[in-house]
C-alpha cells in the first residue's frame, strides 16, 4: 500500500553534510562582504554634505577629505554660520562646547522696562515687544539649526565611525533628541582613539606615553608634526589627563 504521507525533507536537508557545510560557510562569506561594504567607504568619500569640504573618521582611516576633529569642527562651523539663519548663534557649541541656548538667554535677553515713570517708556516698551517678538524667533531658530546640525555632523561622518557611535548605549536616545554637544563629544573621544569601556587608568597611560614617546619624523612636515602633537595632547585631555599640563 502507497503512503499518503507527504514528505516534509527539503533538498538542503537532503544533501550530504559536506555541501551543506560548503553552503554555510559560501553564505557566511556573502554575508561578510555584504557587511564591510555597508561599513566601508571609498578613499574619495565626501559626506553627505560635500560643500563642507572635510569628513570625520576613525584613527586608522584613511580618506583624501579626512581631517583632524578641531579642523573639521571649524570647517563644519563655516558651513554652519554661513548657510543657516541665525547660523552665527551655533558657534560657541563648536567652538567652546558650550550651550547655546544658555549663551543666547544670558547675553541677548531684551530687558522689559520696569521704571512706568519714564518719560520714554510707552516707546521703550514698544520697542521691548518687537525685540522679544524677533528673540522668540532667534530661539526657534536655534532649535531648527541644533537639529540641521546634528544631521550635519553625522552625514559628514564615515560609515565606521558612524558604526562605532551607534554601539554607545545612550545613543538612540542622544540621537532622538539631536543632542549635539554629546555627538560631539562622542565623535571627539572616538577619533581620539579613546574606549570609554577601557579601564580609565590604562588609557591614560598609553596616552601619556604616547605624548611623551612622539617623535618628528625624518621627512615629516612641521605643521604635519603639530597636527600630530595636538592630537596626542587632545587624547591626554580625554583619559583625565589634563592635570599634567
């Protein structure tokens, strides 16, 4: 009698274990590749944002557009202040690291009139309500151009970096919030060459070390030898180093 039962073998199932062996491990490699292409970019990559004319990287990349993190800090500034409106407000977060919105509270606040008596005070309050009216706007402005920023920043960014960023813990939240001042932070640390997972006493000492081990080499430019200098003394600053100054 024939059985009606149907079998539920398939032919990978069915083929010997070597060529299943070979399967997995052909797979396994398509894989990889697939995954370095997504994590790699070509020599001449630009960014996002070619017009800034500089891309951030890790330490052992190596592209025509790299440069180091204050240099590309400036040159995203530039982009900043002369492409967005009110873009001049974004300075001191890349330049000084600091909050803008705190800096535009405290040195630009229009002060409402308080002194009624005065004899020009209807038309300092006048004046007042116009100044508020376009600080409100200054205000909005900033949040706009903290957001445009962020998205500045990382599209400038190469896909490894982007990569090592991604792995922080708090990223998705910092990311959701477009927290600038942490992006920039993360991306100064990393390019740095600093694993906040590492024990904070050993990457201070390799990076002393490596500050004082430094040498200018035998065909190496001076402003090449600096470039490198401020780097490593960057690197001391971030392992809880900056004492030794």
């Amino acid at each position: 009698m024939i059985s009606n039962e149907v079998s539920t073998s398939t032919p990978a199932a069915d083929a010997p274990a070597n060529v299943r062996t070979t399967r997995r491990n052909r797979n396994r490699r398509s894989q990889n590749v697939s995954s370095q292409i997504a994590m790699t970019n070509p020599s001449t990559y630009e960014g996002d944002y070619p017009a800034v004319g500089a891309i951030l990287a890790l330490r052992l990349e190596k592209f025509d557009k790299k440069l180091a993190f204050e240099q590309f800090v400036d040159k995203v500034c530039m982009y900043v202040v002369t492409t967005l409106k009110d873009g001049g407000d974004m300075q001191i977060l890349f330049r000084e690291m600091k909050d803008p919105l705190l800096h535009l509270n405290s040195n630009y606040k229009p002060k409402k009139p308080i002194d009624d008596k005065a004899p020009d005070y209807s038309e300092d309050l006048d004046l007042y309500k116009a100044e508020i009216t376009a600080f409100t706007q200054r205000k909005l402005n900033l949040r706009r151009n903290k957001e445009k920023s962020f998205g500045l920043v990382w599209g400038q960014c190469s896909a490894g970096l982007q990569s090592y960023i991604k792995g922080i813990e708090s990223y998705v939240e910092k990311s959701n919030t477009f927290e600038l001042l942490w992006l920039l932070t993360q991306l100064k640390k990393a390019t740095a060459g600093i694993d906040d997972k590492a024990n904070p006493f050993v990457t201070m000492h390799n990076a002393m070390s490596a500050l004082y081990k430094m040498r200018q080499g035998n065909n190496e430019s001076n402003d090449r030898y600096l470039e490198r200098f401020k780097a490593y003394v960057l690197a001391t600053e971030l392992t809880y180093g900056s004492h030794v100054f």
